[in-house]
C-alpha cells in the first residue's frame, strides 16, 4: 500500500488533517459518517497509480479538530473545507471528487458552490432526503433520533436511526451487519468516538439540507449519482436514484450496500475508476 503524505490545513474554525498520495491529477475523497480518511485508504491506495488521491477528516472528526468543539456543523462550512484542499492542492486545474453518504452531500454543495473547481464529482448515496416527496416523514425521523439521543443517549438513538434507514422505513430490527475487512473492524473504537459528534450535529444539519436541483441540472454532465446493488429501496439509496431521475442521468451502482466502499474496497474502487474517466 503507498504511504501518504501526511499535512494539516487550517481552515475557517477548523484545522484538517489530511493525506495525499501518489501522483497525477488530483482525486480528492471526502468520507461519510463517522469514517474518516481511514475509511478511504484502501481505495485511495488502489487509485493512486493514476491519481494525486487527497482524502481527509472532516471537521470534528477523528484528527481534525474544531476550534469551538461546540460549534453548529453546516454543510456548506465542509463543501468549503473540501474546496479549500482543491485550492492548495490543484491550484492550476479543476480536480475530481467522490463522496460518500455525508461526505456525498458536501460533494454536491460543493460542485454547485464552485463548479469551476470541479471537473468531474461521484456521489455515493447522498441522504439528502429532503428532495423525496415524502420528506415529511423522514424529518419525522430525524425528530424521533434527536429526541432519543437526548433523553435515552446514543445507542438507542442509533437504533431509532439505523431502523428508520431500512428499505420503506421498515421499523423492524436491522440485518445483521456485513463482516467487515480485519482494517475496518480495527476502526471500530474510533468510529464510535465519534458517533455522539455524528449522530448529533452532523445528521440532522445535513439530512436537511436541500440541494438546488436547477443548479445541479445545470451540471449535470459532471455529475455521476451513485447507489449500492444492495442497498436499493433504503433510505440513502432513494434520494440519489429520485435526483438521477430529476437530472435525466443514469444512477450507477457500486458493489454492496451504503457502505459498499468498506465491505467491497477493491471492486468499489475499479467502478469509481471508470466512473472518473467517463
């Protein structure tokens, strides 16, 4: 696996951490949930033979603090964290992105933010429910997570969360999880470090950001919206496929589920290749 680069970049209220490897024009990978830079090391490394592959914490996650850790997290704060490592990375040309799930959703704001930047951006799974006819219901939702985790703490809360993610907001207990690879499974204790930050101020500031889907019709031919073969009739899945539709593109479908990038690095990582020469 190549070694990367290593660096941090201050930023507005922030200061990120931040990985660069291999060589050739730049790929920046901005993660999801709670997974960091680290969730993304397996494919960045694949990618590098080809690329200049960036890939970070965002703000308050894992190695890149916040300067008020109490801070309100906006989407458009971390679409600018994400345009500022285009800044110092790509100054002379525009670069190309791939985000999943959150990290998805700071893609679009992003690419409709400052498309000069960006040549090409993949977006795997973007919850932005907001955009779905019945997006009453999932605010609903996002209501019932935020009171539990206030009341009854994190767990519960995830519960409520993880339930209300299953195909047409099935309530029953979710699946068993995916085994996951022996590096994932060894992210676990960091991933849960930083749930509560997720679960409280990440999820319900950036389910309910809502994308401008003139503008991103507008870009559309630099825009490829991305679901799992899996995870199809979830809740993540449905507001990609509904944008594919509005946009008049074609959704492509990665392998596995919402997070198909850490159970299925290698095959993930040859589509998303593709994906990027398209």
């Amino acid at each position: 696996m190549t070694e990367p680069t290593v660096q941090t970049l201050r930023v507005n209220g922030a200061t990120l951490h931040y990985e660069v490897r291999g060589q050739g024009p730049l790929l920046l990978l901005i993660p999801g949930g709670t997974g960091g830079a680290a969730s993304m090391e397996a494919v960045a490394a694949d990618l590098a033979d080809e690329y200049t592959v960036a890939t970070y914490d965002p703000r308050g996650m894992s190695r890149s603090t916040l300067d008020d850790p109490e801070a309100e997290q906006r989407v458009e704060d971390h679409a600018d964290d994400a345009f500022r490592l285009l800044e110092l990375l790509s100054p002379g040309e525009p670069g190309r992105v791939f985000g999943a799930s959150s990290g998805a959703i700071a893609a679009l704001h992003l690419l409709i933010a400052h498309p000069e930047r960006v040549e090409r951006v993949v977006a795997h799974e973007p919850p932005v429910v907001e955009v779905l006819p019945d997006a009453a219901v999932h605010r609903a939702l996002l209501a019932r997570v935020q009171k539990t985790f206030r009341t009854r703490g994190l767990m519960p809360a995830m519960a409520v969360f993880a339930a209300g993610m299953q195909k047409d907001g099935d309530t029953t207990e979710p699946e068993a999880e995916v085994e996951l690879p022996p590096q994932a499974a060894a992210r676990a204790e960091q991933t849960m470090g930083d749930l509560p930050y997720f679960v409280g101020r990440i999820v319900p500031s950036f389910m309910s950001y809502a994308p401008d889907i003139h503008r991103l019709k507008a870009l559309s031919d630099r825009l490829v919206l991305a679901g799992g073969q899996d995870s199809r009739g979830e809740l993540p899945y449905r507001p990609a496929a509904f944008l594919a539709e509005c946009l008049g593109t074609e959704l492509l479908h990665f392998p596995g589920g919402h997070i198909g990038l850490t159970t299925h690095p290698a095959e993930f990582g040859a589509i998303l290749r593709k994906a990027l020469r398209a």
